[in-house]
C-alpha cells in the first residue's frame, strides 16, 4: 500500500532502501508472537535491516551526508525496512564496506550484529576455547562461525549433509550431522555455546557444555536478563520471562551451565566493525535467495521453513 513518507528527526537519516534483509523475527512480529516486547502501533512497516542511500538528514546528523551508501539495523521498536523509505537514527547505520553491493550489505546488519554481540559481550570467548554453535548454516550461523574463528576459538557446529561443505567453507573445525547424530553423544566439552535452534538441540546443548560456562540462545524463550538488559529495565516483563524460561533454566542448573537469552541492540560502532572485517577480507557474506520486493510473502515463507542457507533479502524498487 502507499502510505507518507517518513520523516527525518533531528539525529535521523532519511534511507532510500535498495534491498532490505529478511530474518525470523520478521513473521515473528506477523504472527504476532512478540506483542509484549516489541508493543508496535499497528499499521507497521516490517522489516529490521537494510542497505540503500542517503537521501536526507536531521539537523543534528553528523556522521552521514547525502549520497552515502549505508546499511543499518532499524531500531527494534520501529522497523520500517520493507519500504521504499526508511529513518534510522545515525547510530544505528554505518557507512557500507566498499566492497560490497547492497544485496550483499543487507545482509550483515541483524545476523552480523547479533553473532558479534553473543560472542564477543555475553560468551567473552577467548583465543584457544572451543565453543560449540547449533544452526552453523542459517543466517546467524554463517556470521558466527566467521566471528568465532577470528576471535580465535576452535568451532563446532551443526549442519545437514547439504550445509557441511558451507560450515567448513567458513572455517568449521567439527561439524555433527543433526539428522544422525545426537549432539549430547559427542564426548567434547565446550568453552562457550550459541544457541540458534532452541527446543531438543539446546537440551543436548546442555550435556555437552563444561560446568560452569554459558549458552547464549536466540531461538528459545527469553529469560529476566532480557528484559533487565535489552530491553530497557522492564520489571514487569521481567517477572513474566522468568516463569516462561523457569524450565529451561531448572534444566541448565542441573546441567551447571548458565542460559541467557540475548535480544541483540543495534550499534553503527559494530557494523562500522563488521564493516572493516568484512573489508579485510575475514567476514564472507552468504546470501541464499534473492527475491523482488512484489514477491516478499514467498520470501519471508522461504525463511519460515528454516531452509535457508545464509540470508534472503528482497530488492527494493526505486
């Protein structure tokens, strides 16, 4: 549908979107799944990242000028990426790496950001520890495995058949093949774990991981901390999260492992990071599928049925 074209605040920019990337969170919002966190006004533009032009700004934008090329993660409580148009406040966006095209650059922002921010802020994964990763294939995996093995860490993955040739192309050290082998019958012990399937392969997760450590998830149920530390202190949601993740939790103590949900924060400083790796040559963009913006519904149906290898994003029409 038409609607008004956004209008710049004073620290936005105003994004003419050339391609814009699609993620779960995406018909997780559709389905209405997220309605206590997220608190959208509905009628809502969908839509978390994206790579286009500048085209207008704020009076007190000091980073960007029109005309530069950009990708960026849209503020959770916005969205707006699925548009012609888009506002995001300057410290969400980066300026894209010089070697990459737009289809490319939308697919970094959410998956990027989220593999640095698990890794490096929650796990503290060190050079030397081996830290295990479900779901190395999807769009999270194929930045996390990338990001671990520049931290410096030995990684382990799950992955089909079909995926294993990708993990390994990323720099994989172990893969376990999820259609045979059970996870929590691997003998080795993990440093760090990054959840990105949740449900039975975190359960396994749990037995494989050395006392103590941590497993950060993104696709099981939020936890306090989530509420406390991504989503702005909120005390109420808080109490809910904890008894919804009470399970999963008994389930780590009695493993001697902490969980922690992580619901990533945007951040220009970790893109312009990304930005730089991905200019160096040490972080490989894996798009799967293109699609034009008319058949977006096929897409986000594409990314619904966990098929995906790497990211999916839709061009934009100018």
């Amino acid at each position: 549908m038409d609607v008004p074209a956004p209008t710049p605040g004073p620290r936005d920019i105003l994004i003419a979107v050339r391609v814009a990337g699609l993620n779960p969170v995406d018909f997780k919002i559709r389905q209405g799944m997220l309605r206590v966190i997220l608190r959208s006004r509905l009628p809502l533009v969908l839509g978390n990242e994206l790579a286009g032009e500048v085209i207008a700004v704020g009076s007190q934008v000091t980073r960007f000028r029109v005309g530069d090329r950009v990708f960026a993660r849209v503020a959770k409580d916005s969205a707006g990426a699925f548009a012609e148009q888009a506002c995001v406040d300057e410290d969400h966006a980066a300026h894209m790496p010089r070697n990459l095209d737009f289809t490319s650059a939308a697919a970094v922002p959410l998956a990027g950001l989220t593999a640095l921010q698990a890794l490096r802020d929650e796990l503290h994964v060190k050079p030397g520890q081996k830290v295990f990763i479900s779901g190395g294939a999807g769009g999270v995996g194929t930045f996390a495995i990338q990001i671990a093995k520049w931290l410096g860490t030995n990684v382990t993955t799950t992955a089909s058949k079909r995926g294993e040739s990708l993990v390994r192309s990323l720099g994989c050290d172990e893969v376990i093949d999820y259609t045979s082998q059970d996870i929590s019958s691997v003998k080795e012990r993990f440093d760090a774990g990054f959840d990105l399937i949740g449900g039975q392969t975190l359960d396994q997760m749990f037995k494989v991981m050395k006392p103590g450590t941590t497993i950060v998830s993104v696709a099981a149920l939020p936890e306090p901390q989530t509420a406390i530390r991504d989503l702005g202190g909120r005390r109420t949601l808080a109490a809910i999260f904890w008894l919804l993740s009470y399970s999963i939790r008994a389930r780590a103590r009695r493993a001697r492992v902490h969980y922690r949900y992580l619901f990533m924060h945007p951040s220009g400083a970790d893109l312009s990071l990304l930005s730089g790796l991905i200019e160096q040559g040490k972080l490989k963009i894996i798009v799967d599928k293109t699609y034009p913006f008319a058949q977006i519904a096929d897409a986000l149906g594409y990314v619904e049925s966990g098929r995906a290898k790497g990211k999916v994003v839709v061009t934009i029409p100018s």
